[in-house]
C-alpha cells in the first residue's frame, strides 16, 4: 500500500521543479537548471546509471553484519506475504536438498565466495514461476520454476543468475543510494546535492531491478554454469520463440526472474554468443550436461557422483 504513495512523490518534485524552471529563468544565465530539455530530466531520473553514479555506488561499503540484518528483515517480509496466500515455505526436504547440491556446485564461482560460505534456500510451494535472492545469502524458489525449467542445465543457469544478484550486492543498491544521498547533503553546490538526492530516490522506486544489474546476472550464471559442465543453452531456450508461439519465458507470469530484463530474443542471443566464446577459449573436457531425468528425480548430477563415492 506504501509502494504509490513513495512513487508519486517523486513526480510531484518533478513538476515543481519544472514550473520553477518555466516562471523563474535564470538572468544572464542558460541552462542553469537541468530542466531546460524534458528528455535530458527524465533520463536522468529514470535512465541508467551514469559512469560517476556506478563509481559513486561502488565506492559504498555495506558490512556483512548490516547486509545480514537487511536480508533478514526482507525475507521475514517475504514469509509473512507468502503466508497471507496460504503458501508454504519448507526448508528441509527432496527440492531444498536438490536445490542446495546445485547451489553448492556453483557457489565456488563466486567472487565473494567467502562472505557468502553459507547459503539457505528455501523451496515455496506453489505453482508460481518465481525465484528470489535476499542480501545475506538467503534463495527462495517456487515449485514452479523447477517444473518449467525443463532439465538441470537450465535452472543451473537460473540458479547461477540469482546467486550473481547475491554476489553482486544488487540487493544492496537501494541501501547504498540512501547512503549516497546522505553523503550529497554535505555537498558545497546545495542545488547539485538536492538533485542528486531526488534523483537517487527517485531511481531507487522506479528502478528496484536495473536491466544492467539483469545483464550481468544472466552473464554470471551461463559462465558459472558452463564452468560446472552444464550446458548454457539450455537457459537460452526459455526465451526462443517457436513457430507461430511465444517463448517460454513470455508464457511466464510475472515474476522476478523475468522482471525488468533485456527483451526476450536480445537475452537468448546473448547467451548463446556467450557460450560459443566460451566454447573457443575454453573447450568443455567431456560432454556438456543436460539433465533432463535429474530434474525429473530432483537428483542432480553432485548427489549423483556422491552417491557412487
């Protein structure tokens, strides 16, 4: 219920703005404010990041303890929505333990690998075709994600995506604009720094998942899942189109695996060009898997070498 009363503040602030701008021109000045040109204003607002935004946002430390705390808030939240639909969350369990086996396989790809040694996941029973990933290092999926998945090498590569999100601290972008924006307060160029602070704000209701943050992700989890020996187009195929139908993933509901991304064919041509360059820096030793049955059984290929062993 908050979500559209944050949203139309910032338009508010907009418009304000744009008719001080109008009644009140700078003397002897042009282009004093940045409302001059509508289009430059909004892409500002809501555009992607500038190079001096991303510097500015890497330059922002969270601790592990602060993140820890953030993620437990947001996925007590999370809980406590799933509850009102009547739908349970199980920790323990055939898909958890599939899940985890795949989770384990992928997590030494991760650049912080080390921060992250303990991953809980969290399976949610519905039909629903969703995946999340809480700061901290929390995953919940939806049974309905690994239904439409397919086989293993494709939710290996949904998988690596949402472990990326993690790794990258995308979770952590709304924290790090607030502390941004109370960093411009102490700015000498009060107007800059009143700018600056709208504009974050405005970026962080707007823009919750960022199609850069999205690209990256999808880039993380085909080379981690190609690294494992899975094979990456297998991903692809959610978003091919087949004669006459739409693709898989446009078939989805709403969720937020497939929310805010790059167009369908632009996310499967992508892929694809990422693994044939994979293919010719780094040749695969064995055959790349698959796993159609191993989805089927919720057995993944680790548990399968593990129970030979």
């Amino acid at each position: 219920m908050n979500g559209p009363r944050y949203r139309l503040f910032p338009f508010s602030v907009i418009l304000s703005f744009v008719t001080c701008g109008i009644a009140n021109p700078a003397v002897g000045q042009t282009d004093q404010l940045p409302f001059t040109d509508p289009s430059k204003m909004f892409e500002r607002m809501f555009g992607e990041d500038s190079e001096a935004d991303r510097i500015a946002l890497e330059k922002i430390t969270v601790s592990l303890d602060d993140e820890t705390k953030l993620g437990q808030q947001m996925v007590q939240s999370a809980l406590a929505s799933l509850k009102t639909e009547a739908i349970e969350v199980q920790t323990d369990g055939r898909d958890v333990d599939y899940l985890k086996s795949i989770v384990a396989t992928l997590q030494p790809y991760m650049r912080h690998k080390n921060r992250y040694k303990s991953i809980k996941v969290m399976v949610a029973h519905s039909s629903r075709i969703d995946a999340r990933s809480f700061p901290g290092g929390t995953l919940i999926f939806f049974e309905g994600l690994l239904d439409a998945a397919g086989n293993e090498a494709a939710l290996a590569g949904i998988v690596g995506h949402e472990l990326s999100h993690l790794d990258r601290g995308h979770q952590l972008i709304p924290l790090k604009r607030m502390k941004v924006m109370e960093k411009s307060f102490s700015s000498p160029d009060r107007w800059d720094a009143f700018m600056n602070s709208h504009s974050n704000m405005t970026r962080m209701w707007s823009r919750p998942f960022r199609p850069e943050d999205e690209r990256d992700a999808d880039r993380d989890g085909v080379a981690w899942s190609y690294a494992a020996g899975y094979d990456p187009r297998e991903l692809a195929k959610l978003f091919q189109k087949k004669k006459g139908k739409s693709s898989v993933a446009e078939d989805l509901p709403w969720a937020t695996f497939f929310r805010s991304h790059p167009y369908d064919h632009e996310r499967q041509e992508a892929i694809l060009k990422q693994y044939k360059q994979l293919q010719q820096k780094q040749p695969p030793p064995e055959p790349l898997f698959i796993g159609r049955e191993n989805l089927i059984n919720r057995f993944s290929r680790k548990q399968e070498k593990e129970a030979k062993n």
